[in-house]
C-alpha cells in the first residue's frame, strides 16, 4: 500500500490495525512529519526512513515485512523531493520500490531516480496534473512526469477513471496526486485499488497487489520453553529415572555427553510446556472500529455531496473518533504500567523500557551485499561462516612455530616427575557441581544441544551424580565431548553500520550450557592456580575477583594529578589489539599456560578444550556449513577470560623503568611523568618498540589508526609529540577514552560529564515515556527505573572525577532533578532537598564521596595493585586542585567512626582459594510454606519453621545449635550467641564478644563459628548437628564461596566439624517466637555488652559499616520522615503527583502561579483569601458543597496530606472533582 497519512504517529493505531486486517506486506508513506527525535515503528516490520530535518512535515517512510529480505538503495539529497528506495530480494527477479513525495509548488528532478533494468516502481504523492491521472489539465510537474515516463519507458498503473485519492476540504474536490509508476513487466501484473479513509487523513490508501513470488518463510521462530509454567518437581524426579536407565560408557565420554542429553531434553518435553506468543494485538476495540466505520461512511458522503450538514457531521464523528482513540491509548498504558509490581514484575518492567528504547522492536532478514550480488538465508550464513572463520585464522612463522613446540615439549618433558597442585589432578567433586548449578544465570540461550541453565538448575540428584560421572571422565582422560566444542553464532548488527556488510556484525557464539558448567568448575581450579602462585600482572584487573575498570582509571588519574603537583607532564599511549580474543595463537598458549604452571590433568584438559572447534552461523532460522575455528579462545566460553589473561600477560614485562601501565584484559595503557616532553618521548617509544615486538612474537595485531598518545599537562601552549608504530606516526588526540571514561589533558572532566550527560538524558527520555502527571507507572516504578538504567550511568568511575569543578558536575545534578521531578510529577519551582527527601534519593555529590571513600578503603586491603601503594605516599600540595588520594584522606576522616584507622588492622583482599574437601557440610534456606517477607504473620511463620525443624531434625536424634549475632546501631560492640540442645535434654549456652568495629553480620559468623569449633571440640561420638541461624546473608556467603576471612574461617570450621558429624545448616525466621532463636538472641545482646578485642575489618564489613554510616546521615537530614513509611507510596499516579504537589504548595494554585510571574492575581475566584492549598482543602465557600460530600466531619489539612492512604485518595479525588489544574 502506499499513503500520505499526513502525520503518521497520531495514526498509528489506525495504521497497525489496517497492515494487520489487508494483510500488507510493503507500506510506503508520504508526510510522516516525523523527525529524528521521534521514535517510530510497528511490530512485525522492518523501518526505512527519510525524515524532513529542516522544515516541518514532509519525510518518507517504508515499512517492509519482517520476513521479507529488504535494502535501502537511493535516498533523497534534495529538499525539494523527498523519496527513499528499497530493494526486495525474492527468489526470482528482485523488486525496488521507491516510496516518493513531492512537495506543491515544488520541482520534482526525476532525473535523480534511477529505475535500472530490473522490476522497478514508484509509488507516492506527486502532487502533478494530468488528464493521465483525472485532472482536467497539465501543469508543469505534470509534464514533467509524463516526460520522464516517455524516457525511461515506464508505466502509469493509474487509471483515468480510477476514484479519486484526495479529498480538499478548502476546494471541497476530490482529486489524484498519489500515483504508481512502474516498469512494464511489473505493470502487467500489478492490481491497482483504491481503499477507503485511513485514520482521518484527506488521502485514500491505495492498495497495489503485485503477483511476485516471495520466499515462504513466515518469520517465526521456533516455539521456546515455557519455563514459568514448568513442573520442576516432575522435571527432577524424570531426570533421576532416564539417567538412572542409561548404560555408562567408561570408553567413550562422547556417547555419554549425548545420552545425558537425550534424556534431559525427554524429560522437559514431559514437563515443560512449549509455545509461541500470539502475534501482538493493538488496543483496537469494538468502538473504536464502530466510529472508524462511520468515519470512512462520512467521508465519502462528504466527498459525494459536500453539503455543510455533511462537512459538519464527517468533522464531529473526526472529533469523536480522535478522543476515543486517545481514551483508549491512556488506558492501555494506564493498566500496562500501573499493573507492573517492582517486586515480582522486574523482568516485564525491563522488557518495557527496552521496548520503549527500541527503534524497530521486530526481528529483520539479513541482506549481504556480495561480489556476486545480494544474498539472504543459508547463502548469507555461508559468507558469515567463511567471515569468521577468516577472523580465527593466524600467521605464524615456520620458524616461530617450530620454536614453540620445541619449548613446550620440553616443559612437559620438566614437569613429568614434579609434585602438581591438588587442583590440576584431583577428582571434580558433587560440592563443587553443586557451586557451580548455584551461580548459573537463569533466562539464557541454550546451545546447539538445546539444554538451557534452567534445565540443569533443576537436575535431579540422581541426575546430577550422573552428569558428575561424565564431568569426571573427561578430566581424567582430557577428553572434550565433540558436542561441547561446536558453537552455533548468531550474527548482531553494529549501531550505525551498514548492515549489508558482513563486517558490520559482531558475532555472538552459543555454546552447549553442559560444557560451559564444567567450564565453570575448571575455570575456579585455573583461577585460584594463577591466583595462589601470584601469576597475573599486579596491574591486570580483568575478570579478577575484587578488582575493576575503575581501579585502573583511578590509578592513572592519580599518577596523572601527583605529575601536575611535581610541575610535570604526562605521556600516555593507549594500545588497540585487534580482535585480540579471537587471534589468540592456541601453541602459544599452551606454552605459556606451562611457564604459568598448569599440567597433570589441566593441562591435558585444556588442550583438548583449545583444539578442533568448530562452529556453524544461524541466519534467518537457516544454518551455514560447518566451519573450523583455528585460533582463539573459544568466544562464549567460560574459561576462555581466564585463558586470555595468561595469553597477554607478559606484555606488562616489555614495559621499561620509569613508565608505568594498566591493563585490564586487552585494554593496555602505558604513561610516563617527565619535567621534559622529550624525556617522555625517548621512553614512550622505547616502550612502544618493546611492545609492537611482543605483539609479533606472539602474533597478535596493534591497530595502528585506534592506538592513539595523550599529553597531559597543566600548560596553555599545545605540544605535538611525534611517537610511530610499525612506522606510522601514532595519531595524538586531546580526548581519549580509556575504558569507557573520556579524559582530557588538564583532567577537567569537562568532555567526560557532557557526554555522561547526554547519555543519562537518552535514558531519562524511558522515564518520560512512563510517567505522565495524570496516569502512567506510579512513583516505585519509576524511581525503579531510574536507579536501574539513569543513575549508573552518571556514576561510573565517579570516584575517578569526582574532583571535577562544581559547574562540570553540576551538569549531572540537573539529569538528577530532572528525574526526580518525573519520578514526583513536580514542578520545575519544586525545592530539591524536599523531592529528594520524599523519593529517598540523596544528591549525587554524596554518593560520590561515598565512593571515593570505598575506593580508599579497597585500596587499603588490595595490596598487590599499585594504587595501594600510591595512596599511601604523601604527595606535594604546589597546587590548590585535589586529587582522589586528598579526597579519601578528608572523608576517612569525616567517618572515622565507622572505618578502620589502622592499615595493619584492615584485612587483606584476597581471590578464592580452591582447596580439597573430603567432608561437607549441607545448607539449606528453604522454610516449606513459608512465603515473601512480610506477607504471613509471625504466628505463622512459627509454626512453619517449627513444624520444619521437628519434621527435618527430630529432637530425639539431633543436637540443635541456634547462633545469632547483635551490635550496637549495627556497626560496633559485636556480640554472639549460641544456644545448644543435645538430644540427651542438656543444654548449653555461650554468650561471647565479636569486635570493637562489626556489624550484625560479622557478629553472624561469629556466632556461627563458636558454636563450630565448641561442638568440634566435644567429645563425643558421631553426631547429626544442625545449625539453625537467622541470617540468611552468612548462609548465602557460603553458599556462592567464602570471600572474605570469617568466612573462610567458618568453612574451615564446618569442614573440621563435618569429618565426623552429619552437619546442616539452616536458616529459620527471625523474632517470631522460636524459643531457642530468642535464646540465641539473648545471649548475642549480652555478648555485645563484654569488653571487645580490637578486630581487623574486611572490605565488605567496610561497605557495611560506611553505608550504615551513609544511612544514618541521610536520615538525620530528612528529620523524622521516613519515605518507606510514607502512605504516598500506596497512591496511584494521579494521586501521588497531587498529594506531592499539595504538600510543597508549589503547585498549580494561583499563589503559587502569581510568585512564578504566571498570574496577575495570587486570590482565589472567591475573593475571600489567596489560594493555597490550605485555602482550598478548608475554606474556599465556593467548594464546599464538594468538600461535603468527601468530608462529613471536620478534618485537619495535616490528616488530608499526611494521613493514611484512604485519607490521601480522597484528598485526591477531591481535588479532581474540583476541576482545579494542580
């Protein structure tokens, strides 16, 4: 069809129903009046446009069924006619359509189109006279298409006698301006209809039936598995049976890897509905198509017998129809996002703003342009697989090569009699299986083998000893299953690349999720190898326990800032490797994976996890032909991070004396602090040198045109620095981003927070979407919204530039009063401190010092990087700039109460330490029918956890132990209490001190660990012991691996405790009346009353202890109001923007509007008083009839605002019923 809709985003209800009910495959419309800011599209079609920037109205646009392979050929370069050309790939003969619209009292330059020599039309508003196409006469564009037909040989498929298109409400005629035109042998099978009005436009669709073969794909995918409506229970137990029925092979891994398969995916079939969505359906309903009926009805009645009756009625059932279509616009949004619960509805909150975020929410076929033309479907897969298969391969010197298998040979040869690690030969245990299921992400795409996470998460335990079985074969033997090294990619396109290049997709692998878990299991093996022999580079921080960009970035920076103090200059050079991941030479790995330490089992696993993958490339539901993956680390894996750290981490070895570096993964920089740029120079390029042979001796690439140098320096005057690479002069910038951050020369941070800006204010754009004052997603979900998807933004590395001048970072406090005020429905006149009190946001200043302050506080415990060491140097003060070292001594200072003063106190951040276990102990944090907190009474919640513990742990044969831990305001004066019933009767009870400096949590484990090592040192024969505790935090620790030193201790502990006991550990609900919880209780209270040893303190007791700090700031701030509390909270949309309003009085009140200059008069129409809230809820006499109806007796204006919930609502729905704008 083609249309000049005359605005197309005020019809696009009318448009998605009209596609829908004709069946339309390609849309071209003229005068979309859209713009770049605007977002359009419609679910199921692929989007092409040309928008009109400089003038309003205009624009094309051409939407093409998603299961149709399109190309933009030809768009407009004149103003004076707009178009934009398509090409259709089909089976046979391609077809181009030109969607085109010329505007009146414009000249057309037709010559610019260009029909070519295949199936070709143009469809649009010409705007041009014809007796061709009805007009009684020929005007000059007339004749110019006419002309231009003669030329090109091509057809009108317009007929003279055709019904008019347009319809002039000024001339009140009808006419034709919108016309087809094509080549003949598409002229010859092209029906031509008119149809009838569309969404009120004074253009008629017309409908073009062309009889063209189209490729048979419906574009649907495949059905997925229903997981929310899933009977795990039935899952599990059928995992156990077809597991349990299936003949171990001890020869072949390959053979067992299949079956396990096998039977997992029969038993999901048996308990895991499978399904599609419905197409979506737009909120059109019965009145709306009753009043689109009647307005097509008027329409052409108008047209027939342009009577003023007529033209009158087809204008008020216009009227009607619009107001019916915005109704229901507003209550489909209304009941979409006031439906949304924050607590179980996140998922659906994301899927909406991301849908909102999205300029084409359809799925497209891809088109490549080729040598040998456009392809599409397996063709396109095939030039995919061959693309990346290209990208895996390397180049490497016979004599390098020989040279390499030369050394690893020997290593091996070296290392056959040493004594290796535990962890490269031990056998794979169930506890480390069971660790790995836990920290599986749920909602992921299977791989080629179809099992998902959410499968294996729900394994039976029959079935998990059988996939142990497996797991433990392939460690012995080195021997990967074949089905674990086959990737399925996905090709993703590039923002803003063109996407009939091959190189503008990125490629996305899926591997098989069974191979990834014992990927998961080697990989912490690996890990705590390089970790325990200190391997890795001290500046190395990707994919490394405790360490991140941000401590990269402000390790430079403050290198940068001590240079600026010592009236010195910086030289920096920010290294690009090319496809580092996928160009990883594997014999070069293996190698230096030796010289790192790995052998025995690891070894031999590795090697065969590196060789002989291969991977086939899906498009468009059609798979390529398998291609082999030669180089790289396998992309997707889980052990291939880990597998790329020891790969590149010698390059910090090339870096000489006297220059620093930062690496984190393939992110390499390297800097130079010299008085004289010269100096800098003669260095950097001795390092630049080094580093350029390193990459070749180990065959990776440095992007020559992406490496680019920086000089830092406070000086005015500019100075060119002449540095080369490979022979090429290193391009020197003046704004480089490194890892995200953009810096500048003189660390303003000026381009860093305006571009910070603009991406906060793109995602600020969702929350606009969501909220409206009158109806929208209430206050929750939008606050929700945006410390989820706006705040992040505007904090990344802001410990780094937290230094920034107060203008620079006032920039990012207006993203923030912007968003509270769309978070309230406030007026721009609103007071900050009261928006941020009642949304419970505090200003971004504070948190930033906040994480400065973490920031200081990881260094002191992160011993091994070198920002440790720099923060603990003093440093000239020649200036009056701070840097973060000043910062985080002033605010160590400011909370000093709740931070650690002595560094030799503060304990060491350390990686996880694998270590062999031969006894466990079990956790468990299930309560059966206990529900979300909060929602059953305490009285309940008792009786569940008793009847658990007596069904679970009877009392006749178990010994229970119930811990609990207290401090004082949770943060200082820790004590633990354990509480012990044998089942013998004898009870005893321990009452000790946990710390000078502890929070309830510390003081947990502590409590945990006494009652471990008491029960370990009694002597007694084998015992059942459960450890029954309300901190579900220390349980959940131990659950995902012990982190920090407690809870080490605690593991240790356990371990000690399980070699001769049967110990669980269980979490229980706290202060509902369990005598022995409230016995625990008691005895923590008198613990913390005890003199207190001084402790060291961990990281994550720093975090705790300072945002319990943060917290109780913010709180004196605000006074006695507590935001959780706040019945606002319960409102609705309308109501909570009214209340809010009311309650600041900055509001739409005339006293309000006469301080802001937007009324001449602050008195209200009764002329007794001003009008203000107080005013108008009390004693205005012209609205007390109303307030009689809501209020039958006396109610205070503190009641009516801060009253409970149903006081509120009234108070709201007063005001509506007013009619006074608020």
């Amino acid at each position: 069809m083609h249309w000049n809709a005359e605005g197309a985003r005020q019809k696009k209800l009318e448009l998605q129903q009209f596609l829908k009910s004709q069946q339309i495959d390609i849309c071209s419309i003229q005068e979309t009046h859209l713009n770049s800011s605007h977002r359009f599209f419609v679910r199921g079609y692929e989007t092409h446009r040309f928008d009109r920037e400089n003038r309003p109205k205009g624009g094309v646009l051409t939407l093409v069924k998603t299961n149709l392979s399109s190309i933009e050929v030809q768009r407009s370069e004149d103003a004076d006619m707009e178009y934009i050309t398509v090409k259709l790939i089909l089976p046979e003969r391609n077809l181009t359509i030109c969607n085109l619209y010329s505007p009146p009292n414009k000249m057309m330059q037709l010559h610019c189109l260009r029909p070519g020599t295949e199936d070709w039309i143009v469809v649009g508003d010409f705007n041009s006279h014809s007796p061709s196409w009805g007009y009684p006469s020929l005007d000059a564009k007339g004749e110019e298409v006419e002309d231009w037909l003669i030329e090109n040989q091509l057809v009108l498929v317009n007929k003279p006698d055709d019904p008019p298109t347009f319809y002039s409400r000024v001339w009140k005629k009808t006419s034709t301006p919108d016309l087809a035109i094509a080549t003949d042998n598409v002229h010859k099978i092209t029906k031509r209809e008119v149809s009838e009005q569309l969404g009120g436009s004074d253009h008629r669709p017309t409908i073009l039936t062309i009889a063209k073969q189209v490729i048979p794909s419906t574009g649907k995918l495949p059905p997925s598995w229903n997981y929310k409506k899933a009977n795990w229970m039935l899952f599990s137990q059928l995992t156990d049976l077809y597991t349990k029925s299936i003949t171990f092979d001890r020869h072949s891994v390959d053979r067992n890897a299949s079956m396990f398969n096998s039977a997992i995916l029969q038993a999901a079939k048996k308990s895991i509905p499978r399904g599609r969505r419905r197409d979506y359906k737009p909120y059109w309903n019965n009145a709306l198509e009753e009043l689109h009926k009647k307005l097509s009805e008027a329409r052409e009645n108008m047209e027939k017998d342009p009577t003023p009756e007529n033209v009158a009625r087809h204008s008020q059932i216009r009227t009607d129809f619009d107001k019916e279509k915005q109704r229901q616009t507003q209550n489909s949004w209304r009941e979409k996002t006031a439906s949304l619960n924050m607590e179980k509805d996140t998922q659906k909150l994301w899927q909406l703003t991301k849908t909102l975020n999205e300029d084409n929410s359809g799925r497209r076929k891809v088109t490549l342009h080729t040598n040998t033309g456009d392809v599409t479907g397996k063709t396109a897969a095939n030039v995919f697989a061959k693309a990346f298969e290209a990208d895996s391969t390397v180049t490497v010197p016979a004599d390098r090569l020989k040279d390499v298998r030369s050394q690893t040979r020997a290593a091996l040869h070296n290392t056959a009699s040493t004594d290796l690690d535990p962890c490269m030969t031990e056998r794979l245990i169930l506890r480390e299986l069971e660790e790995a299921l836990r920290k599986l992400k749920q909602k992921k795409a299977p791989g080629p083998d179809g099992i998902s996470n959410d499968m294996l998460k729900h394994l039976g335990p029959g079935a998990k000893r059988f996939l142990l079985s497996i797991y433990n074969q392939s460690w012995s033997t080195g021997t990967v299953p074949t089905s674990w090294k086959v990737a399925l990619i996905r090709p993703i396109p590039k923002k803003g690349k063109d996407k009939r290049d091959p190189s503008s997709y990125r490629p996305i692998s899926l591997l098989s999720c069974v191979g990834k878990l014992l990927e998961r299991i080697v990989n912490k093996r690996l890990l705590s190898l390089l970790e325990s022999r200190s391997f890795l580079a001290p500046t190395q921080t990707g994919y490394r326990q405790h360490r991140s960009t941000e401590d990269q970035l402000a390790l430079l920076t403050q290198e940068i800032e001590d240079a600026f103090q010592e009236k010195k200059k910086v030289l920096a050079v920010f290294f690009d490797l090319s496809r580092a991941f996928d160009t990883v030479w594997k014999e070069g790995l293996l190698l230096k994976l030796l010289h790192a330490g790995v052998h025995g089992k690891m070894f031999k696993w590795l090697s065969d996890f590196l060789f002989n993958r291969t991977a086939r490339v899906m498009v468009d539901g059609t798979t390529s032909n398998l291609v082999k993956l030669r180089e790289g680390v396998p992309q997707g894996g889980v052990i291939s991070p880990t597998l790329f750290l020891v790969y590149i981490n010698d390059i910090t070895t090339t870096v000489p004396k006297h220059v620093s570096n930062t690496l984190h993964a393939d992110d390499f920089a390297v800097w130079c602090a010299e008085e004289h740029t010269s100096t800098a120079t003669h260095r950097i390029q001795n390092t630049i040198n080094s580093v350029s042979s390193w990459s070749e001796h180990w065959a990776l690439q440095l992007n020559t045109t992406k490496t680019v140098s920086t000089l830092f320096s406070l000086s005015t005057s500019k100075e060119k620095v002449l540095l080369k690479l490979k022979d090429q002069a290193v391009p020197q910038v003046d704004t480089p981003t490194f890892l995200g951050v953009t810096l500048d020369t003189r660390l303003t941070w000026k381009p860093q927070i305006e571009a910070t800006e603009g991406r906060a204010m793109k995602k600020l754009s969702l929350m606009k979407k969501l909220a409206g004052t009158q109806w929208g997603a209430n206050s929750g979900i939008l606050k929700q919204v945006y410390t989820g998807a706006v705040r992040p933004v505007m904090e990344y590395a802001s410990s780094t530039w937290t230094t920034a001048s107060k203008t620079n970072k006032g920039k990012l406090d207006k993203v923030q009063n912007m968003g509270l005020r769309i978070i309230l429905g406030a007026m721009k006149s609103t007071p900050i401190q009261e928006m941020e009190k009642t949304a419970d946001l505090e200003p971004l200043e504070d948190r930033r010092e906040y994480k400065a302050v973490l920031q200081g506080e990881k260094m002191k415990r992160l011993t091994t990087h070198p920002l440790h060491q720099n923060l603990n140097k003093g440093t000239k003060n020649r200036l009056k700039r701070k840097s973060l070292k000043h910062q985080v001594k002033d605010l160590q200072t400011e909370y000093a109460e709740a931070l650690e003063a002595d560094p030799n106190c503060c304990e060491t951040l350390v990686s996880d330490v694998w270590a062999p276990r031969k006894s466990f102990h079990e956790v468990r944090t299930d309560v059966p029918g206990l529900t979300a907190k909060g929602e059953q009474s305490p009285h309940v919640q008792k009786a569940l956890a008793m009847e658990m513990i007596q069904d679970r742990y009877p009392h006749c044969t178990w010994t229970h132990v119930y811990t609990d831990g207290s401090s004082e305001n949770a943060v200082r004066n820790g004590g633990s209490g354990v509480y012990i019933r044998r089942p013998n009767g004898t009870t005893t009870s321990l009452s000790v001190p946990a710390g000078d400096l502890s929070s309830n949590y510390r003081a947990e484990l502590h409590a945990l660990i006494t009652a471990a090592e008491h029960a370990a040192g009694e002597d007694r024969s084998r015992q059942n012991i459960v450890l029954l505790t309300d901190s579900l935090s220390a349980l959940q620790s131990l659950l995902s691996g012990p982190t920090d030193l407690p809870t080490r201790q605690l593991d240790n502990c356990l371990s000690t405790l399980s070699q001769h006991n049967k110990v669980v550990l269980q979490w229980i609900p706290a202060h509902v009346g369990i005598a022995g919880n409230e016995e625990a209780d008691r005895l923590a209270k008198g613990g913390a009353r005890l003199p207190q040893p001084h402790n060291s303190t961990s990281y994550k007791e720093a975090k705790t202890l300072l945002q319990r700090k943060k917290k109780e700031n913010w709180k004196k701030r605000n006074g006695d109001y507590n935001p959780q509390e706040d019945p606002i909270n319960k409102l609705d949309r309308r109501s909570q923007t009214t209340i809010f309003r009311l309650r600041t009085g900055h509001c739409g009140l005339k006293k309000h509007l006469k301080r802001l200059g937007l009324a001449d008069d602050a008195h209200c129409e009764c002329g007794s008083e001003e009008q203000t809230p107080e005013h108008i809820l009390q004693n205005c006499p012209h609205l007390e009839t109303i307030r009689q109806k809501f209020w039958q007796e006396e109610t205070s204006v503190g009641a009516k605002l801060w009253g409970p919930a149903d006081e509120l609502r009234k108070t709201a729905d007063f005001l509506a019923a007013t009619g006074l704008r608020i």
